[in-house]
C-alpha cells in the first residue's frame, strides 16, 4: 500500500512538472525562436526602411572611373547612362547626414538622393570620405527632421547572429534580404586602377549583397546598424563583406570637421619578415617588421631610418609584423615623439622620431 501511494505521489509530480515545462518553462528556453517566427524582419524592415537611401552618382563626362566601382558595382544602364552609378547610403541623424561607401562617390560630379516618402531627388554635398576605410559622408538639406538608423556595436556580434539588409540592388529600391553572420574579421583586398584597397576586418555574411547594395546597412535584430554592405565576392554565392559599424563611428566627427580621416603618420612601407628574410638578414629568430620603403622627406626619412632596417619596438612595444606597428603608429597623438628601436647591419640601434598628419 505504501509503495502504491509512492507511486501515485510521483506520477502526480511528474504531471505537474509536465504542466509547468508547458506553460513557463519551454516557452523561456524558446523565446528567441518564436520571436524570429513572428513578423520580426518585417518589423525591422518597417522600422528601418524610411532611413535608407538611394545613391545615383553622376560622373564627369569620359572620365576614368573607380575601377572597384566598375567591377563591385556595374552600371544599370537600362536606367542611367554609363557615367552614372547606383548605391545605397542611409541616414545617421535628423540633420541629414547620411553614410556609404567611398568608392561610389569618389570623383563624383554630383550625387542625388532619393528618400522615401519624398517624391523629388536631393543633391547631396559630400561632407568627407576616406580610401582605407572605404567610408563616405554625405549631407542633404530638408526644410523638416528625417528619419535615422541607430548606430549598433559591431564589436559583440558573433557569427550565427542573424542580420538583414536593405538596399537597392539593380535598381531595385529597398529590397531586403536576411542571414547571418558567417565570420567575422575577414581580410580582403580589392585592385584599383594604381593602387590596391585593403580591408583589415570585415564581417562576413550570407544576406544577399548584389550590386547596388554597396553603402546600405547591415542591420543586427533589434534594428541597429552594425555594419555598412561593401563588397560582393563574385566568385561565390551567400559570401557578402560589410564594414564594422564601430570603425566609422570612431571617425564620423573627424569627416564632418576635416572632410578626411586624420592619422598619424611616419612615412613607411614595411613588409614582414619570414624565415628566408631572417636568415639573409642573419636574425636569430622571426622577429620584427622589414622597412620596405621610405617616403621622401617623411618623418622616418629626417630621422635617419633607412631600408633594410628591421623595427623591433616602437616605444618599447614589441612589434611582429606591419599590421601591428601600423596599429601601435595609428594609435599615437600628432606631433607625439617616439622612439624606434631597429636592426641594422645586426646591431641594435635607437632612433627618435615626432610623428605628423598622413598626408593625402
């Protein structure tokens, strides 16, 4: 009899386990899943879309073009003669300011905008623009207070992530797709004309990007822009790059107050050292970065630096390749004096140096 009542006493816990799974617990566990279930991207579509714009980029006559222009954004030219171009951009505040890509309206003779709910175009003055980090400012006059996006952290997205974008791919307005984000910090470099563009850490993602959507927003699930849409890789399909909203947030004030990205700047080139590099230059270990190049009258010139020379510290932080000597030299204030410890000759060596503005 004891057994029995045991029995039913656990059956009966069971059962309401069983009850309190179903009506607090499960749904707990599967909030995410249901919210994507519901009208979600159409929210945020709804949300967002007022705030992004269509570019069309109007070139000089005959003049020779952005060659990333000409192979990552093809001219629609069913609708637009061959010396214009089609982008995305989208709005950051009420005042105008809107944000795209460099390479749709570099050498740009003048740039229209087209905003939802506005039946006529607006000119836009381009505020400022940088070529590494391939971003744009741009400005448009209203007589009233326009839409924006919200600006999100690219720095805690993870792949897996979901993510929407809209833009106006092949001329067609406001087309939204969605995925994920595949990856993050990608590297990728694109050739143009006489110089090469080299994006350090990209976000990956298998949203639709196609041409066109070049400049819109890479939108995370709570409707915040987390990266802006660059590139296509046309060799593949689902593999999209955007840049990290972070790295313009980190240089808007700069484009509105000099129309450019000021850096810090000591006048090298420098490329990094690998086992055959250190045996020529007898190292004992891989170490350093190789000055490649010198720029005529730069701060590394007046200084005494020379080609051949191997940096090993930048006020004694030791570096291992170019990409963080560039890092630690970025991060430095202008005018600021720094010391160079080097390798020359397989001496060890110290040079001072005061670091200026990159020129253009």
């Amino acid at each position: 009899m004891l057994n029995q009542n045991k029995f039913q006493l656990n059956y009966l816990q069971l059962f309401i386990f069983l009850i309190l799974w179903t009506a607090f617990i499960q749904p707990t566990i599967f909030a995410s899943q249901t919210e994507i279930t519901k009208n979600t991207f159409a929210d945020i579509t709804e949300q967002t879309s007022p705030a992004v714009v269509q570019l069309n980029v109007i070139h000089e006559q005959n003049e020779e073009k952005d060659g990333f222009a000409n192979e990552i954004e093809p001219f629609y030219k069913e609708n637009f003669n061959e010396d214009s171009g089609i982008g995305t951009g989208f709005i950051i505040n009420q005042d105008g300011y809107i944000l795209t890509n460099q390479h749709l309206v570099d050498n740009a003779k003048e740039i229209l905008v087209l905003i939802e709910g506005y039946e006529e175009e607006f000119r836009a003055e381009k505020i400022g623009s940088d070529f590494n980090l391939d971003l744009a400012l741009l400005k448009v006059t209203t007589s009233q207070p326009l839409p924006k996006l919200e600006l999100g952290d690219s720095n805690i997205i993870r792949p897996g992530d979901w993510v929407l974008t809209i833009g106006n791919p092949y001329n067609l307005n406001h087309t939204v797709t969605f995925g994920i984000i595949s990856a993050i910090d990608r590297p990728l470099k694109v050739k143009e004309n006489n110089q090469t563009r080299i994006y350090n850490n990209l976000i990956q993602t298998d949203a639709a990007i196609n041409p066109g959507n070049s400049g819109g927003p890479l939108l995370n699930i709570d409707g915040h822009v987390v990266g802006i849409n660059t590139a296509i890789n046309t060799e593949g399909q689902g593999i999209g790059f955007a840049i990290p909203i972070n790295k313009a947030k980190e240089v808007i004030s700069q484009l509105k107050e000099h129309g450019q990205v000021v850096r810090p700047w000591i006048g090298i080139y420098m490329q990094e050292i690998n086992q055959s590099l250190a045996d020529y230059f007898n190292l004992k270990e891989i170490t350093g970065t190789l000055v490649a190049e010198i720029v005529t009258d730069s701060p590394a010139e007046q200084a005494g630096l020379e080609i051949g020379d191997i940096i090993t510290k930048i006020n004694e932080v030791k570096v291992a390749h170019p990409e963080e000597a560039f890092a630690i030299i970025e991060s430095l204030e202008l005018d600021q004096e720094i010391t160079l410890e080097i390798i020359r000759e397989s001496e060890t060596k110290e040079l001072t140096l005061k670091v200026t503005k990159k020129p253009k």
